[in-house]
C-alpha cells in the first residue's frame, strides 16, 4: 500500500507556471489601457472601453482556467470527436452564415451580438485534444500510413481548407505546424512528415504566388521600408517603435506609435509599444514569463506516464508558445506579417480564454504524475 500512495503521490499545482500566466495578463491588462485608451476616447467616448472588456474576459478567463484544472482530464478526451465536430461547425459558420463578421476582406469570426468568438481559437484546442489521444492510445498503429498517418492528416486538412477559404492563410499554417510538431514528438514515420511537409510548402508557394496582395504582403517584411505606406506600413511602424524604446523606454503611457500611427496597438502589435514605452528591460520581462512557461511545459509533460496526458500537456503548452513566438516574429520582422495575438497581453476574448484554458489544462496535469 505505500508503494502503491508512493507512486500515485499527487503533486501541487505548479506555482511558477500560474505566477507567471498571471503577470503576463496583468501586463496584458496594463498595456491595453495604455495603447487602446485615447482611441477608445475617439471612437467610443470612454477611454476605459476596452480595458473594461479585457478585464471581463480575464474574470471569465479565471473561471475558465479553473474549471480546466478541476474537472478530470477524461472528460475532455471522451468527448474529443465532439471538440472537432463542433470547431468544423464553427468554421463553417464564418463561410456560410448570416452570424459570419467579415473585417478586412476575411470573415474569421461569429457574432453573437453580446460577444464575438473566433472558430480558429478552437479549433487550435480541439485538434491537440484529438491528435493527444490519437498518439497516446494508438502508439502501436501510428507507423502505419492507413492508419497512423491518414486519419489526422484529413482532418487537420478540413481545418485547414476552411481557414484558408475564410481566407486565414496564417491560420492554416499555425494548425498546420500544430500537427507537424505534434506528429513529430508523437512517432510519426519522418518519410511521412516529410512529403506532407513538402506538398503542403508547394500549396502554400502557388497560393502566395496567385494572390498579388499576399504576394506583396508576405514578402514585404524583406524590406518593409521599400512600400513603407503601404505593405509595409505596420512592420515599419512597429520597428519605429522598438527603436524609440532604448533600454529603459519611454514610460508607461508615453508611446507615440500608438496615437493613430500603429495599427492594432492594443492587439496583435502590443507588444512594440511594450518596447517603446517599456524598452528592453519590459520586453526582457516577457521573454522571462515565457521562457518559464515553456520550462514548466516541459517539465509537466515529461512527468506523466500517461501518454495521452504527456501529448495534451505538450500539445496546450504548443498553443501558448507557438502562438508567442509567432507573434514577437511577426513585430521584429523576423517572418512575414500575420494577424496572431500575443497569448495573454493583446485584447481579445477568444484568444485570451483559450490561452487561460490552456493554462488550466497544464495545472490540472501538474497536480499528479
């Protein structure tokens, strides 16, 4: 018997992973008021509009976060065709709904008067659930092309195809890389990912090649000063703004990139008024947060012996930094522009619930082996 409580000895909660979720959106929290305050003047009349908003996502998000690290982790995993059912819906609902809310040329969300809610955010969620039990229940299968290779690879194909007709090129891709990076730690054949990885970059060159716009947009980061008015309007503004920033910054609330001069101050590109009014030593900080995160991750999945909890665990954990890594790219100019927000600090409610999710879905994993 006490061999038996030794083994299944439950552990606490991971303090660092929760301290560190919690700055990063108590940063998030701050940095909004700051980029998004004289706007929300202009627009709204109320410079607290969307820091009200944020902040009633990070309430809900709470309850969320906890709900996620309560309830048993089979709960998500039996119902996990379910999860994918219902994202499937939800992208298609942005194609052919009248609920469908189009803003600059895509139709990427679903309103539902109170709220709006972005398919993509789950679908990111459902697809590791699905590809987490997929691995850790049928490791003896997945060499096999027919059946440890083709089933997800159709279904991340039907995310894809639906995002890529909203169009979300960017979108497709991160789901896309989800898979990759899931497939690779999960024992699929890298003949397989290989020549899945090359037909897909061919796909993804001609629908570059065919669109003049994202032909131009996504090489613009190349040099963004050569079309600074246009393709590379928000990479230039955003490096103005790291540059301003020096090491020190120029103080909470004194950035000049987001009076009207950066576009998605308070979303996908908060994170060049960080630098500018925080500098290096604010940037620093997230870089910190995250590298926590990512340390945590790691530990937490490399401790279950359940397989499909190790893969749920690196899968969630791949949600919050991929969509991290991503986004900083994206403002230094390290990857072409792409409308990702950063996990916990740019506004929006979608994102910032799934990210609270995620979160919660590690701690649960923390408490035992």
């Amino acid at each position: 018997m006490s061999g038996l409580n030794k083994h299944h000895q439950p552990f606490s909660l991971d303090i660092w992973l929760l301290f560190s979720v919690l700055v990063l959106c108590g940063l998030g929290l701050t940095m909004i008021l700051s980029t998004s305050a004289i706007m929300a003047e202009r627009f709204y009349s109320d410079k607290f509009f969307f820091f009200r908003k944020q902040l009633v996502f990070f309430i809900i998000g709470l309850a969320v976060m906890f709900t996620a690290y309560m309830i048993p982790r089979n709960f998500f995993y039996r119902l996990k065709y379910l999860w994918i059912f219902s994202a499937l819906i939800l992208l298609g609902l942005t194609l052919y709904s009248p609920l469908a809310l189009s803003a600059g040329g895509a139709s990427r969300w679903i309103d539902l008067g109170f709220i709006s809610i972005q398919p993509l955010e789950m679908a990111k969620v459902s697809l590791v659930i699905y590809l987490a039990c997929f691995f850790g229940y049928k490791q003896d299968k997945v060499k096999r092309f027919s059946v440890g290779f083709l089933p997800p690879t159709v279904i991340t194909g039907l995310f894809c195809a639906l995002l890529l007709l909203q169009p979300d090129f960017g979108g497709a891709v991160y789901i896309a890389a989800i898979f990759f990076l899931m497939s690779l730690v999960g024992g699929t054949r890298l003949i397989y990912l290989f020549c899945s990885s090359v037909l897909a970059g061919i796909t993804a060159l001609l629908l570059v090649m065919q669109s003049p716009y994202r032909f131009r947009r996504w090489f613009s980061f190349l040099d963004p000063f050569k079309d600074a008015q246009d393709s590379g309007y928000q990479l230039v503004q955003s490096l103005y703004a790291f540059g301003s920033g020096g090491i020190w910054g120029m103080g909470l609330g004194e950035g000049r990139q987001k009076l009207f001069f950066l576009p998605e101050a308070h979303n996908d590109f908060i994170m060049a008024v960080i630098g500018e009014e925080l500098g290096f030593i604010g940037v620093s900080l997230v870089f910190i947060l995250l590298g926590i995160i990512i340390w945590r991750v790691l530990v937490i999945s490399i401790r279950q012996t359940d397989l499909a909890d190790r893969f749920s665990g690196f899968g969630t954990g791949l949600i919050i930094i991929l969509g991290s890594l991503l986004n900083l790219a994206v403002v230094m100019g390290m990857v072409p522009p792409k409308g990702l927000p950063m996990p916990y600090i740019s506004y929006g409610g979608s994102s910032l619930l799934v990210s609270m999710f995620c979160a919660g879905f590690l701690l649960n994993l923390s408490r035992n082996r």
